[in-house]
C-alpha cells in the first residue's frame, strides 16, 4: 500500500459503489468485506458517467485516464494531446487492454481545417509470416484459438507509440514527454484497484501465472491484487521515462523494440510451464521498419449528416456505414420500436455478411471500401428485408463488384458460410475535444484481455495478440479469404472510433471496445441516438443486441427483459443470451462519447454501469 497520488477528491459514494459489486463479482460479502477500502485521504478521480460544459471534454473507461487528459487540457493542450496523455494513462490503469505492446484507430477532426483524418496503428505481420501461421506443423490443423493467444506468433508488431507519436507529431502541441508525464505519476504512485481490474486479472491468472515477469508484475501475492488496493507498475514507469528522454527510436529501432521481440521469439516461461507458450518469429527489424500511416478516413452521408470512421484494415467504418446505408432507406420510427430494432438487426446482419467476405487489409487485397460505404450498394442490399419476416442466417455477401450490388430481391439470396468472432470485454474507448473544437475519437487495444500474457520482462507492459484477429484458415471455400496471415499484413479489425459532423461541425464522437461488437455498439448507439429520440447518456446506457449474421442475436440481460422481445420474436428473430466475459454481468461493450449541444457546450459520456463504470470529465462544467 502506498500514498495516493493526487490530491483528496474521494467521495464515499465511489467506495460504496465499488464494494457494491466487488460483492457481485464475488458472491460473497466476506470476499467484499476482506477487499481493503482505499487508505483514508486516498485521491480518486471522481468516476461520473455524464459532465456538460465548456472549454474541452474527455471521457474513457477510468476516472484517472480521464482526469490525467483533462489536466492536459486545462494547461493549454489541444484534444490530440489530452488523447495520447489519456491513452497513456490506460496503458497503466487498463495494462489488460490497452498500452505500447499494442495498436489502434485513432480519428481526429482538425477544427481549423474542418477535415477527418484518421491514423492507422494496427498492428503489423511479421516479415516471416506466411499463409499457413497458425497451422500446427506437427498436426497440419490449426491451432486452437487459446493455444494461438497464449504464444510468441499471435505478437504483431506494436503500433500505439508510433500512433501516439504521429498524432503528436502532426497534430499536437506537447512532447511526447509531457503526455507520458501522467502515465509516469501514475505508474509511480499507484493506482487503486477496483472490481474491473481485479476480476480481469482473477480471469487471466492460469496463464499469467506461466510467464514469470507477468506472474511478478500482476499476481504479486500469486493472486490478483485486491479491490481497495494499490497497485504501482515502476518498470512501466520506467519505460515511460526512457521513452520520454530518448524518444520512440528505443522503441522503432532501439533496445527496446529488440526486447520485445526477444519476448516473442523466447517467451518468459516459468521453469516447466504447464502450458505450451510456442515461440514466434517477430524481429527488431520488423518493428524498426513500422509505419503508423494517416490515411482517408470512411464517409457515409446519414440523413445528411457525414460519418467518419476508420478504413480498412479495420472494418469499423466499412461496416458501420453499410448499415446506416440500408437504414436509410428505411423510416426508423421511435414511434414502433419493434420495427426499428428489427430493422437494426437485418442491416447488421446483412453488413457483416459483406464485412466478412470482402474486408481485410487493403493492401493485400481489393478492398471496396467505396461500394461498401456507398449509398448505391446500401440501397441494394436493403431490398432484402422484410418488415414482416427475419431473413434466414447466415445472409451470403453481395457483391459490391457487380451491377446491383449482386443482391437478388426478393430474399431470394442462399444463405452464407457461418462465421463466429471471437468476442472479449478487451480494448478501450477514449474520446477527448478542446476549447478549438477539434475533436478525437481513439480505440486502442492489446486484443483479448491481457494480450499474448507475455510482460516484456522488467518493461512493466504486456504484448499483443493481434495476429490471432487474422482467420487461421481460409473461411469461405473456394473464395479468396482476405484476411489470411502474410508478411507485414494487418489483421482485420472491428475497431470504429467515429466522429459525426452535422453541417461541417462535429456533432458526436463515439466507440467502443468489445471485438466485432465493436460494430453493432457504435451502430446501436448512433441508431438510438440520431433515429430514437436517445441523448446521448441514454443511447450508450440503453440495453444491447449484437446480431453478426449469425441464427441467433446476442443480447444483454436488460435487453432480453424489454418488451419489445415478443414482437421481434413474432417476426422470426432469436436472441441469446451473451456469454459473460468476466464482468458481474454478461455485457456487451464499453463506450464513450462526446456530443456536441446546440448552445456551444459538450456532453462527455459514458458507461453508467458497464465494466464497472466510465469517467467523463469537462474543463468547465455547468449544472
Ligand atoms: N482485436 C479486436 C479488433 O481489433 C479488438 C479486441 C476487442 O475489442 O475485444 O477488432
């Protein structure tokens, strides 16, 4: 236990919220009771899940990322510096989701050029990557999913330094020093440990346990820190303050690039592990030579508003836009929530189909970004639903190629090869605007919640396992897959960090975690919020349906309890219960936003309850 690092701003309410459900997540009170409550005087961030004001805004999964940007803001920082100083301080407190072993999707509206743009930090192949990378030479089967995530090949190079440094390069005002500073002070001091982080780390503790610099760093006891206490990370701290004084070249090209590749090539295994960590084959060189590229971001033209998102190799903005584009044809009434949540699960359903068989990294493959986003192809794919009937599942893709969008209509199509993501609660959401109006919208992740499980060892971070995004075997036979394994490619992603502008100027800025639920949240929350009457507090806390093209539609609890059910259940439509993913209650994403208000002020919002939580913050709040 140590001194807490801020100043005291703790309210009790935060404390009787956390035991609240460190007795749900446990079961029992005893566990609770013996979970030791914050030192007195100690100085957490307040976790308020809504703040209105002035001056510039941030939200994020943790009330000491959000207030670690917000200081940033307050001392002159533009929204891209209080992202990387926000992003920074995740990759502390969310060490499970987020942090320099991994990548992401940063987005940025740049309030004096009044564009998009959009950097693409997705982590890369290694150059000795090939086709057959998750085949099992001694079998010739694929790997199962565990064995592949728990292995030095699922390590892609990392992207999120360079991404930060880019972001900070072309668009910000700080040093990388300077946004790594919060990241350093809270690394140092410690951070209190609530239910989320002792759950997600209680999760992962058989395989953490097998690699010794992550058992040290994360089971100190050989267990998962307890609610209440601190947790320090000094070798993260360290890192951070090499990278601060000699910049992201330890990193590209450096000692510490050479590190971590050393940690995929020979994984930090306890003596006689009971798991079999196989090596991979990452090399310095194949992190010395990344890129992290600004690129074009996706638009799609909903009800005349213009939607950003990120292209290719994620296929957020593709897909997301794709299923506004069939709604659009389509009047979205509040008035018959039946009908429109119906109709959100068929353009869902319908857009992952194309999602599925047609995105990938595009420079490896065709990709047709254009047709998928575009209002042609939208058009043509909406003639397959019916507002009486659910469409058969799996839907096969059209083809954006061909005339028609190859869609026959009536549903006449034949139905399409099944396809099941593998979903997890990893990954975060960090949105943050300043007093310029420029805006960011920034998913960052490590892949399944704690990554590959390999510390670099004495670096205080965990490595990604990002290549086990790529499909493992071709998934539709006979086609070309375009998101099979090859040197220097990047898997495919679901990650849609978006920005919404209404007349040339933001409107909404929203994502989430969650892998290919990513998806169906910002499209749930947008629908909710630009079609259903939702502010914006309400879009993000009203209950979640993920339908992936799949017989049956994921839901949450509370949304298997609305009475909407029996209606969509008349009109054909199945839903399951999601599976849990190490949260109290089964859950689907984790998000954050920003929407602009006609009177000139910014609503920063987050989760009310999901993951435990979020915290949004304003420099100027009024009442
Ligand atoms: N690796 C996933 C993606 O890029 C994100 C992981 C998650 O959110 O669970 O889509």
């Amino acid at each position: 236990m140590s001194a807490p690092r801020r100043t005291p701003r703790r309210r009790p309410v935060t404390v009787v919220a956390a035991l609240a459900t460190a007795v749900a997540l446990t079961g029992t009170l005893t566990a609770a009771r013996a979970a030791p409550a914050p030192a007195s005087g100690s100085g957490q961030p307040p976790r308020e899940p809504v703040a209105t004001g002035y001056g510039g805004a941030v939200a994020s999964v943790s009330p000491d990322a959000t207030q670690t940007g917000l200081d940033v803001l307050k001392h002159g920082g533009n929204a891209v510096d209080a992202a990387v100083a926000t992003a920074a301080a995740l990759g502390v407190v969310e060490p499970y989701s987020a942090g320099i072993g991994g990548g992401g999707f940063f987005v940025y509206y740049n309030a004096r050029t009044h564009k998009v743009s959009t950097i693409d930090g997705r982590e890369s192949g290694p150059a000795a990557m090939t086709t057959n990378w998750f085949i099992d030479p001694a079998t010739g089967k694929p790997l199962s999913f565990t064995d592949a995530v728990n292995s030095g090949l699922s390590v892609g190079v990392p992207g999120t330094l360079k991404t930060w440094t880019t972001a900070l390069d072309d668009w910000g005002t700080i040093s990388l020093k300077k946004a790594l500073q919060g990241g350093i002070d809270i690394a140092s001091n410690g951070f209190v440990v609530d239910p989320t982080f002792n759950s997600f780390t209680a999760m992962n503790q058989a395989r953490f346990s097998q690699i010794a610099p992550t058992a040290q760093l994360f089971l100190p006891n050989g267990a998962a820190p307890p609610v209440g206490s601190v947790f320090k990370n000094p070798d993260l701290a360290n890192t951070y303050k090499l990278l601060a004084e000699e910049g992201p070249g330890l990193f590209y090209g450096g000692e510490l690039g050479q590190e971590v590749a050393n940690t995929s090539q020979h994984p930090p295994t306890i003596p006689n592990p009971t798991m079999n960590f196989r090596p991979g084959q990452l090399t310095a060189a194949d992190i010395a030579g990344y890129t992290a590229p600004v690129q074009a971001p996706t638009h799609v033209d909903y009800k005349g508003l213009d939607v950003y998102s990120i292209a290719p190799p994620s296929s957020g903005g593709t897909t997301v836009g794709e299923a506004l584009n069939i709604l659009s044809n389509f009047d979205v009434d509040p008035g018959d929530q039946v009908q429109a949540l119906h109709l959100y699960d068929e353009a869902s359903k319908i857009a992952f189909a194309d999602r599925n068989r047609w995105v990938g990294d595009a420079n490896f493959n065709d990709v047709p970004t254009e047709q998928l986003t575009s209002k042609v192809y939208g058009k043509d794919r909406a003639c397959l639903i019916s507002p009486t009937s659910t469409l058969a599942a799996p839907v096969a893709p059209g083809n954006p190629f061909a005339p028609g969008g190859g869609t026959q209509c009536p549903s006449t199509a034949p139905t399409g090869t099944s396809y099941a993501d593998t979903e997890g609660l990893s990954t975060t959401h960090l949105v943050t605007a300043d007093k310029w109006g420029d805006v960011v919208s920034y998913t960052l992740t490590i892949e399944q919640t704690g990554g590959s499980a390999m510390t670099v060892p004495g670096r205080g971070f965990l490595l990604n396992n990002e290549m086990t995004d790529f499909d493992f075997t071709p998934l539709f036979p006979g086609v070309p897959d375009p998101n099979l394994p090859a040197a220097f490619k990047r898997p495919r992603s679901a990650m849609s960090p978006t920005i919404v502008l209404k007349d040339g100027r933001p409107f909404i800025a929203v994502g989430s975690p969650g892998g290919a639920t990513i998806i169906t949240t910002v499209l749930q929350i947008l629908v909710n919020r630009l079609d259903l009457g939702m502010n914006l507090e309400q879009a993000i806390a009203a209950p979640r349906a993920s339908q992936r093209n799949a017989a049956s539609t994921f839901a949450e609890p509370a949304f298997l309890n609305l009475p909407e059910i029996p209606g969509l259940e008349a009109l054909g439509e199945k839903f399951t219960l999601v599976p849990p993913s190490g949260t109290p209650t089964p859950e689907i994403g984790a998000a954050t936003g920003l929407e602009f208000l006609p009177n000139g002020a910014v609503e920063a919002a987050a989760e009310p309850a999901r993951r435990g939580g979020g915290a949004a913050a304003v420099v100027h709040p009024v009442r």
